[in-house]
C-alpha cells in the first residue's frame, strides 16, 4: 500500500519467507535497515514460484531456474546488493524497517471483502530508488471474488505441493485441488478407497494424520478445511464436489478440529473475530467418505443421467438430441 512518495507498508508475516529473511537481519541488530527490491513484470515463472509454498532455505530464484531450465537473467540493484530479474518492468528499492510502521488497509482481498475503516499496522518501506524500463507497464490483479489470480496461482499451486506432501507422506491420494469458489481456503482431497482399505484405519485416525501433515506446515497455511472424498468424485467439478460434501458427511461428527495450529490472518472469520488475537485453530479435516467405505467396497448408484440408467439408453437418447440438431 503506498504510504506518500517515498514509502510503502505491507503484510510482513509468518510464515512467509519475507519475514524469515527479515527476522534474520534483526537478529543481527538491523530491523530497521533491511534491503529490499520490489519487482515488477517479472518472468511469469517466477511469479508462479513467488505463489508456491518452496520449503524453507530453497532459493527461489534457483527454483525458477529448474522450471525454465535456464538461469534467469539478472542485473544488481542500485542501492543495495540484492540480485532482481533483468527483464523486469520496475523495480523499486531500499529498505524496510519491522520497528516503523503505518496502517495498512482497508483493502480488497482474496476473499472478496473490503472492511471498511479497517487496517493494520505493518511494516515500513523506504523506496530510495526507482528503475524502470522506456514506458513500462505495470502488471496488475484486484483480488476479489473469484475467480483471479489470487485463487488460479496460489490456489492451484499449494495444490500441487499438497499432491506432493501426500506422496512424500505416503497417503493414498490421487489428486489435490483448491476449488475456485471456496476463495482458496478449502483444500480438496481425492482419496484411493484401495490403497485407504489397506492402511486399515479409521475415518477419525485418517482424518488426524491428514490434519497433522497438512496444517503443521507450510503448505497448509492458508487452508481451513480439508475435504476428503473417494475416488469417484471429479474434484475439478465443483458441481460433483459441493455434492459429496453436503451428503457424505455429517456435520461436527465428521470433522475433526485443529484448535493448535496457525490460523490464516487474511480470512474473514479469522481477522473479524476475536481469533484475530491468537492466531490459532478455526481449521477442520472433513471426511465426505463414507465409513463402511474405509473396510470394503461400498456400492450405489449416483441418480442422474450419465450414471443412472443404462449406457445403452444413454446413448440412444444422446444420439436423438443430435439428430434433433442439438449439441
């Protein structure tokens, strides 16, 4: 958020590597001369990355570097030693200070509210120097109701490292996905009811080792609720999703709450209520699998026009609406 001419504040927080860096030189007796470069028009991989939720001490322009398969380009700064992409738009830098601080907000966020008269003081930068390319363009994306970049990149891409974090973990998921119209604060797993039958467990064992992996790190920062569902749901159709979730579940009995770990500050219910102050909790793993469904196979069929009668009918009356002339 810009401040005056020569000043901008912004969320500085844990645990985002910003504030690692930063908690790094105040340890070092340097919280308010910190280096900083702002970037703008950066390569659309590194915008991707900047998204992702790399673990800690991975450098992210190393990163970027293994997606290209190339390094990137980059020039030093002006006032500092700090490295920025060659290729940028703009590029504004100097320092930033943990001890000065200026209201930030209100401002419209991922979640689609602007909250009025309401802001939060943040840490303040210093820009001491501007460079920019012959009529430089300035990228943009208002977060908002979905869908925007906020939900296309970070939604998907913690989604990606969710698939990840389930192999790494060995937990039978298939797939992972973040639906754009849950504002990137659902986090749906689709699970292989074979590979779930022969852990043996329970829906509430399950349900614990999920939240344990997930909301205990880094990927799961921005999550609130986990939904587990079996493997015949198509979690990129919302439509299938919502579904599953308003009938395989029931609610407080099939949800299991984590009331220890760290909240998300930028959603509504965490910054509009008293959780606001502890930062803690307000997350839930959802099993929408049903119980005998952990045991064994568990049959029905699902009441509408593709899987409720007979493919031969199906087709027939398919192959009708196109010789009607429809599509």
């Amino acid at each position: 958020m810009v401040v005056d001419d020569k000043h901008i504040t912004g969320l500085v927080i844990k645990p985002q590597h910003i504030r690692q860096i930063a908690d790094s030189w105040a340890a070092i007796g340097k919280a308010n001369e910190i280096p900083f470069a702002l970037c703008f028009g950066v390569p659309p991989a590194a915008i991707l990355v900047s998204s992702m939720p790399i673990p800690e001490g991975v450098s992210e322009s190393d990163y970027v570097g293994a997606i290209l398969g190339e390094s990137v380009p980059v020039v030093k700064c002006e006032t500092n030693d700090l490295m920025v992409p060659a290729t940028s738009e703009m590029v504004f830098e100097g320092t930033l200070s943990l001890t000065d601080t200026h209201l930030e907000g209100p401002f419209g966020e991922m979640h689609g509210y602007v909250f009025k008269s309401q802001g939060h003081p943040c840490p303040l930068y210093t820009v001491k120097a501007m460079s920019y390319r012959d009529n430089a363009i300035l990228p943009v994306s208002n977060p908002g109701l979905c869908t925007d970049e906020t939900h296309t990149l970070i939604g998907s891409l913690v989604a990606t490292e969710a698939k990840e974090l389930a192999i790494e973990s060995g937990l039978p998921i298939l797939d992972a996905f973040m639906p754009y119209e849950a504002q990137a604060l659902w986090l749906i797993l689709k699970v292989d009811l074979k590979g779930l039958q022969a852990l043996k467990t329970t829906p509430e064992e399950f349900c614990k080792k999920v939240g344990d992996i997930y909301f205990r790190t880094k990927v799961g920062f921005i999550v609130h609720e986990i939904i587990l569902v079996a493997d015949d749901i198509d979690i990129f159709n919302f439509k299938e999703v919502i579904w599953a979730y308003v009938t395989r579940h029931t609610p407080v009995a099939d949800q299991m709450a984590f009331d220890d770990v760290t909240s998300f500050p930028l959603a509504p219910f965490v910054s509009q209520s008293s959780r606001s102050k502890t930062m803690k909790g307000g997350k839930c793993v959802t099993n929408c699998i049903f119980r005998q469904q952990y045991e064994r196979s568990f049959d029905y069929i699902t009441c509408n026009f593709e899987k409720g009668y007979p493919k031969g009918l199906v087709d027939k009356v398919n192959e009708n609406w196109k010789r009607y002339g429809y599509k």
